[in-house]
C-alpha cells in the first residue's frame, strides 16, 4: 500500500501566500455558492460577507473536501452537463487553505463587485403564474404524507411552453415539488379536487401488495402511459425549466396542473401555497421537448439488502434527441446510472450518481443535446440499500416495492426527448406499422 503525505502548503494557491477573504474566497463564494446561500434563498445561512462567511470556514473545508458542496453528486467521468456546479480543483484548495491559514480576512479592496441575483422569477416575469388555490398549513412536527393539489388550467387550446418555474412561497417547509400536466380523462389524483389539498394513506402498512407482473421491465411512461407528464419539477438548489430556441413544451386544452409536494416539518408551524410561472412561446416551435421517464414497476427490493440492482430498459422506434436527465428513486436509492446503446451495438454511460442522495434530487441539463437513432436502447440501473447500514431506512426488515409514498420505492429515470413538433410522442415507443402489402 502506497501512502501519501500532503503538506498544508499543497494546499496554499501560491506558494509563500496564505489566501484572504477579500481577493482568493469571496470570488469562488459568488460563483459557486451565492446562488442558494444568500438571504431569503434555500441554504441554511448566508455567505455574502466575511462576517458571515469566517465561522463557518472549517466546516466549508469538510464539506467541498467530501464534495458534499455544492451539492453535485454526479461522477465527473461520465457526460457534460450545463448546470455542473462542482469546484474546481483550484477552488478546493482555495477554501481549504483559508481555514487553515485562519481565515483572514484580507484587504476590502481586493473585493470584486457584488454578483447581481435575479430576484423573483428566474425566467423573467411569467405570462400567467398558477398557485395551490391554498395556503397549507404545515405542522410543526410529525411525517406529512405527500400532498396534491389540483389546479385546472382552463385552457381551450393547446399551449405551447417556452419556459416553466416552480417556487413555492414557503421553501423553509417544502422538500420538493414535482408538477404534473394531467389530460382530461386520465385517473391519475382522481380522488383530488380543485381547492382541497388531498393526501394519500400515511399508513407504510397500507403499502404492502404483490408486486406488478415481471414483464413490466420498462417504458416511457407518460407517453405510453397516457396518464400525465411531468413538466416541471422544484428541488433547492434546482433550475427552472427552460427550453432552446425553437423548442417549447405541451400542454393539451383542457388539462389540469397537479402539484405533487413534499412538505417537511422543521420544528415550526408555516404555511405554504407554492405556484407555476410560465412563459408562452410566441409562435409555433419547430420541435416539441418531451418529459417522460424510463420505469420498471415489477422492482422487488429484498429485505435487509444493501445493493439491490434493478433495470429497467426502453428503445426507441424513432430519432430524438436528449436534453436533460433527472434520476429519481427515494430513501433506500444508493446509486443511479444512465446508459444508451445505438443500434451499432456500441454502449455509452451518460450519466452515473454513484452515491445517490434523496435530499438532492437534480436535473442535469446535457451541455450539447444527443442525437439518438431510431432503434437505440435508453436504460437505467438504480441500486438500492434495504439494509440496516441506510441511516434513512424506514424498516430494513421489509420488502420494498414500487409506490409513490417515501417509504415505498421508485425506479424513474425521467429523460427530456426533443422530437419535431408536430410529431406524435406515443411514436418513440409505438412500432412502426408494416406498410400494406401490394396487391
């Protein structure tokens, strides 16, 4: 075994130089971490001044040491994204030489100008902005099942969506938001009504039932399914949902917002009404950007497992292209992994979460759009801890299957599929049909 020594001067930008507030952190602070850790955003405490940055200079270190900050859990190795949020390596040692130097403060003069956040909607001011149609009142303590509220859209006619951003008005009790378009007919919520937040059974025992069939390996539900697409989703620290030009999203006449929420107690009664900004294209797009996600509902996790590996796979029956992906499993998720395999035969990761973290959930935003031909296979692989050794374990005693609620289990790998506008989404997993045989 090889060991190696590293000295605190490998750790100093410049040898004979302690780094200072001022002139080496502040900067890396503005691009990396003022997004979220500013007043009134999500991160727990602000890091705008040196008086507020200096007590928490070791616990910074610890945390971009063990890249858990910025919160970007993606493995560097595997794909580009846009919205990479990782330190550089530079910007590591920057931080942590400052706590060992003991975080001077510097001259005031080496400051660069304060960054300009946009304040409100990051999409610019929305063309109409849905909410809950109610102020939910969160508990100071206890579990709260997720909750939904259903919103009707009142459109006549389609709508085509240039930009979409969910926020909800209480983030100190929201843990996530995912946004659903829900077409008229479909019996996704059907026991939700407009005005009246619904929550399914709390009970985990209520959760217990056999397992879909084993056939279910996967599909792009939400476009085979029918029953609703995702078009939006709210995490802290996440992006809104912007489309290229020439692109826009759909959502059909007559359809009905869903808000699915997450609302966690944190020792402090509140009330929540989170909403939808959305910005309308202005004229017909070119192509359509679809959200759906690649499913296997037959997942069965054995109790007391510590890496269940489960696949679920669909291909393509038509050209499109890849624009962002967005893994979701819940608390027992550990790892989470993207592939595609072209009709070459020739296999590429496109996304690897090695070390999967319920609490972070993000999209990432492809630097370049994928072309993928008609007849690649898209496939996620999700492993899951049922163990004891999962600190978030509800009951490593138990088998796991799929289900919406946080001690059930999800195997969705949501993709965004850039398709022409005026195609059907159903084609990308509808066969195509043999043409009539000449008489």
């Amino acid at each position: 075994m090889k060991f190696i020594t590293v000295s605190l001067f490998a750790l100093i930008p410049a040898f004979g130089q302690q780094p200072t507030y001022y002139k080496d952190v502040l900067p890396v602070l503005q691009q990396r971490c003022q997004e979220c850790h500013r007043a009134g955003e999500v991160a727990p405490m602000p890091l705008e001044t040196y008086a507020q940055a200096r007590p928490w200079a070791k616990a910074m270190k610890e945390a971009v040491l063990g890249h858990k900050m910025p919160p970007w859990p993606a493995d560097p190795h595997f794909g580009k994204f846009s919205n990479d949020r990782s330190l550089t390596n530079a910007e590591i040692r920057t931080l942590s030489a400052w706590a060992d130097t003991g975080a001077k403060a510097g001259d005031p003069k080496d400051a660069p100008k304060p960054v300009e956040f946009t304040s409100g909607w990051t999409i610019g001011k929305p063309d109409q902005i849905f909410d809950t149609g109610v102020d939910f009142a969160v508990p100071a303590k206890g579990t709260i099942a997720y909750t939904y509220f259903v919103v009707p859209t009142g459109y006549t006619e389609n709508k085509w969506i240039k930009d979409l951003e969910v926020r909800p008005s209480n983030r100190a009790v929201v843990h996530h938001i995912v946004l659903y378009a829900r077409p008229r007919g479909s019996k996704f919520a059907a026991e939700a009504v407009p005005g009246v937040a619904y929550a399914e059974p709390s009970d985990p025992g209520e959760a217990s039932r056999p397992h879909p069939p084993e056939n279910d390996r996967g599909m792009l539900y939400g476009i085979n399914g029918g029953m609703y697409e995702m078009v939006g989703v709210y995490v802290p620290g996440g992006s809104a949902y912007k489309t290229q030009d020439g692109q826009a999203r759909l959502i059909p006449a007559n359809a009905d917002l869903i808000f699915q929420i997450h609302y966690t107690a944190n020792g402090t009664a509140g009330t929540d009404r989170s909403r939808v900004g959305i910005v309308y294209a202005k004229e017909m797009p070119k192509e359509r950007v679809v959200n759906a996600f690649i499913m296997n509902t037959s997942l069965k996790i054995p109790a007391e497992d510590p890496a269940h590996k489960v696949d679920a796979k669909v291909t393509l029956q038509q050209e499109a292209k890849l624009q962002a992906l967005f893994p979701h499993m819940h608390v027992r998720g550990k790892s989470f992994e993207y592939t595609a395999t072209y009709p070459t035969g020739e296999t590429t990761t496109l996304l690897k979460v090695p070390q999967y973290d319920f609490n972070w959930q993000l999209t990432y935003f492809l630097d370049k759009p994928l072309v993928l031909p008609k007849g690649t296979q898209l496939k996620a692989t999700a492993v899951y801890d049922n163990s004891a050794n999962n600190p978030f374990n509800p009951d490593p005693k138990k088998e796991v299957y799929w289900g919406e609620q946080t001690w059930e289990e999800m195997l969705a790998g949501f993709v965004d599929l850039v398709i022409p506008a005026g195609m059907n989404p159903v084609d990308l997993v509808r066969p195509a049909r043999p043409a009539p045989a000449a008489e």
